[in-house]
C-alpha cells in the first residue's frame, strides 16, 4: 500500500511477556468511565436546547421562532449566538484546561488528573441544574469544560500504559465506548425529562451530569498508578514500578519491558522542556503533524455537530420535539453499538483499514444527507416532510455515525495516545486534546450560523473533507498494531515519508536513546 510501513506491526521487533489480566481489565474500565462526562456532555446539551421550557426560559427569541417554524426557513430558525455560546463556550475551558492537564498529568500523575476533572465537573453539573439566568449556564459550563478536559489529557494516557501492547487497540477503544454510552444516556435521560410536567426537567437533565461526575471521581482513587507514571515521576521508584509491572502483566517475566520503560524514563527526566521539543525537533515531527491533523479531521468529519445539536437538527428537518429526541436515541444506540465493532476489528485489522473505511463511509452518508434535504427543503427551507422520507434522513444519519464510531471515534483517541515518546508524551497528548477541543469549540460556535447560510451545503462542506482524511490516512499514517509503545520509532523511523525526519541512531539495538545523545 502506498505510503504504507515496511516495519511488520503483526510481530514487532518485540514480544513482551505477560497477558490480560482481571486486574488490568478493572483497572481500564473504571478509568475508561473519564469518557462518560464527555459524552454525556455531548448528548445532553442539544437535547436540552430543544425543550420548549429551557428555550422559553433562556433563550424567547427561539422560542418563538419555533413556534412559527412552519413559515420560516427552518435552516436558521436555531440560529442565536447566545445559544451557541452556551454549547461552544465548554470548549473552550477544556482547550485551556488540557494544557494546565499536561503539567498536572507529568507531575502528579494520570489518576490524580481524573479525580480533579470528575471533581469540576460534578461541580459544574450542579450549577448548570440550579441555573437561573444564562450568565449561570455558561458559568456551569465552563467548569464542565475544566474537567473534561483533565479527563481527556489522562484517561488516554491511562489506558494505554496499562494495556498489554496486543491488547491496547481494544482496550483503549473502551475510552470512546464510555462516550458513545453517555452520549446515549443523555439522550435517554432528555427523551424522559422533557415528559416531565411542570417545565423543570430540563433542570433534571443538566444535574444528572453529577452521575458520571462522581463514576470517575470516586473511581480513580482505587486505581494503581502506571509503572511509567511511577517512573516518570520519580526514577528512584523502580522497586514500586516494577512491583506494579508484574501485577498489571500477571508474571515475573518482565525484564524486558522494564528495561524499556526504564530507558524511556530516563530519556524524559532529561527533558526540562518537552514542549520546546515536541515543537521544534525534527525528530518529533511526525508525533507533532499527528497530535495536530488526527483530532483537527475529527472535528472536521462533522459527527460532534450532529450528536449534540441531534434533537435540534431533527427539528429543523420538520420532525416533532417528541420524533426528533426519539431519533437522537436511535442515532446514540446506533454510535455504541457500532463502537463495539471497533472493538472487536482495530487489533485485527489495523487502525488504517478502519480510518480508512470509516472515512469514505462518512463522506458517502454525507452526501446523501445533504442530497435528501436538497431536494425536500431546497434553498427556501422551508418543507413538510413525510414519515418515509423521514425515516430515510435518519437511516442515512445512523449510517453516517455508524462510520465514525468504529474509526475516527474511537481511533482519534487511540492512535495519539500510542504513538508519542514518554519523553512528549504529556505534551502531546494535550496538543491533541486543545486541538480536539479548539475545533469543536469553533464548529459548535459557527455550526448553526453555517446551517442558516449554507444550507444543505453544509453536509457537502464536511463530506469533502471526509475524502482529504482518506488520502491523509493512506500516505502519511504507519501501522501501529500489536507495536509496543517503546517500540514505535522503529515505526517511524521504517515509513516512506517520515523515516528522513528520524536520525538513525534514534534506535540502537531497538531500545530509544536519551533525548541528549540523539
């Protein structure tokens, strides 16, 4: 395959000794839960945009919009800036609070960073359910955002150092199942709430964040640290690291693996800077162009966008308040499901076979999106659509995150979290959140105004990018099945295009060297 790796990813240079274990399995899936605030983030806010007494409430001028929707252009009927502000205003706490995370993640470790991001953003789902102007509601959310993004810098982390290496597909892939199954109880807890009489469960629904909240809070006090976060943070600790190794690997035999971990946490106490690093060493250069173009395509696939502004989309197609929740329910079973498949394929396959595939699903449901509303809602926008036509709109949607949940989903996790040096790792891995966060900041903000003036062509925007994601994957990204995480330079260093940014003697005798001698 062009563009592809030499170095054979199914039987790497080394085999570790050691296996899954019920401990390492504990220890990821309570870890893996950091992914439930994210997701419940994500599935709850454009549910809750959409009930009649939160709008009435916060927002009148949609409120009203909405009930003359039949006589408007329904493209722009949700169109409000403090809206948007309401969604998109998290984003952009998390894009500031990952880089606080990376220092917090080095320095005192992944499980410390998930008690504090469960701990802010407990408290965030409680101001958001007492709110009672929208000075509030964005207040609650920017406190969401802080703790989302600690959880974000750490779970994946997280998940990866523990993970046997012929294992970390899967396992990681937990990560983004946790959000696929908040993004689904939000849309159940809304479908349930806004049945509630009285007008106050918009209120049920903001608070019901504090569960997840306190999933991961509590959760991470029982967790063991990582043998790298030990070491990273404390050299002389290598009994306490090594103890750990072969309680999370299930044997003795872990010399190997230790000598490597050792070695690398060397290399990243000699790093005073690993952001002047990550940045400007030639060396980190593929690390760096994936951190940035991974979570940047994410983003720009759309699928963010269409999970939390679901019930609000749905509306604006002509579906009932009751249709349009029920349907975002359908999409949310549909993105855990096809989450599962991920799960069960990235250590199989490969992570480019499904990046790769998911890709050119997505585009494909794009444009067929974009074609159905064409055609029914025109440039006017303004349409009544039938129950078969309607059902058509949202098998194309269900297919469209059926896409995204077994490849970009899950893998823009799990890739960045994999690749990175012990030596960056902190560093980059905040790169790749603030990235994520920073474009889903920016496309939850202009989303709507976009949908208004754009139209239908909307879907047609995100669809081409899905095709320059494809080519991106095919040239530029190795294979990293079944490599160890110590191990990945020599996939670097074996790949067409990045192999003349590694200097060869990156690697001596498949070990990485310290930063100051390469």
């Amino acid at each position: 395959m062009a563009g592809g790796v030499v170095f054979n990813s199914g039987s790497p240079g080394k085999q570790y000794s050691g296996g899954m274990t019920f401990y390492v399995f504990w220890a990821i899936l309570v870890a893996a839960c950091g992914g439930l605030i994210f997701g419940y983030d994500i599935g709850i806010s454009g549910g809750v945009t959409s009930m009649a007494p939160f709008l009435k409430k916060f927002f009148p001028k949609i409120y009203e919009q909405e009930n003359d929707a039949h006589n408007s252009n329904q493209y722009c009927t949700f169109n409000n800036i403090k809206l948007t502000l309401f969604t998109s205003s998290l984003y952009l706490a998390a894009l500031l609070a990952s880089l606080v995370a990376s220092y917090a993640t080095r320095k005192f470790g992944r499980k410390l960073s998930m008690f504090f991001g469960g701990l802010v953003f407990f408290a965030g789902a409680a101001v958001n359910g007492f709110a009672m102007n929208v000075f509030m509601l964005i207040i609650g959310r920017l406190l969401l955002g802080v703790g989302i993004g600690f959880a974000n810098q750490s779970v994946p982390l997280y998940l990866s150092e523990m993970a046997p290496y012929k294992h970390r597909g899967r396992l990681n892939i937990l990560f983004q199942l946790m959000i696929t199954l908040g993004i689904l109880m939000a849309n159940l807890v809304n479908y349930g709430s806004d049945k509630i009489k009285g007008g106050w469960g918009w209120r049920l629904s903001l608070a019901l964040a504090a569960v997840p909240a306190v999933i991961i809070t509590v959760g991470s006090t029982f967790l063991p640290n990582t043998p790298n976060s030990i070491l990273e943070r404390n050299l002389n600790h290598r009994d306490q690291a090594k103890a750990m190794l072969k309680n999370i690997r299930g044997t003795d035999d872990v010399e190997e693996e230790f000598k490597d971990l050792v070695a690398a946490s060397e290399a990243s106490s000699l790093v005073t800077d690993p952001w002047s690093r990550l940045l400007w060493e030639k060396k980190y250069r593929p690390h760096l162009t994936m951190a940035i173009l991974i979570p940047f395509f994410q983003q720009l696939t759309g699928m963010n966008v269409v999970m939390f502004y679901a019930p609000v989309l749905f509306r604006t197609l002509g579906f009932g308040n009751d249709a349009a929740l029920a349907s975002a329910v359908i999409t949310g079973g549909v993105n855990v499901l096809a989450t599962f498949v991920s799960m069960w394929l990235v250590d199989k396959k490969g992570r480019r076979f499904l990046l790769i595939e998911g890709a050119i699903q997505m585009g494909v449901f794009q444009f067929l999106v974009g074609s159905l509303i064409a055609y029914k809602f025109g440039l006017a926008g303004v349409a009544v659509i039938s129950k078969p036509y309607a059902i058509v709109v949202v098998f194309c949607v269900c297919a469209f995150v059926s896409g995204f949940a077994w490849s970009w989903g899950p893998l823009g996790w799990l890739v960045p979290s994999e690749i990175f040096p012990l030596e960056v790792r902190s560093a980059a891995q905040s790169i790749t959140v603030g990235v994520n966060m920073f474009f889903t900041f920016v496309i939850a903000q202009i989303f709507l105004p976009m949908l208004c003036t754009m139209k239908f062509g909307l879907f047609y925007f995100f669809g081409c990018f899905t095709i320059i994601m494809t080519f991106f994957i095919y040239y530029f990204l190795p294979e990293t099945k079944g490599v160890p995480i110590e191990e990945m330079w020599n996939v670097w260093k074996q790949h067409k295009f990045w192999s003349k940014y590694i200097p060869d003697d990156v690697i001596e005798m498949g070990k990485p060297r310290r930063p100051d001698d390469i």
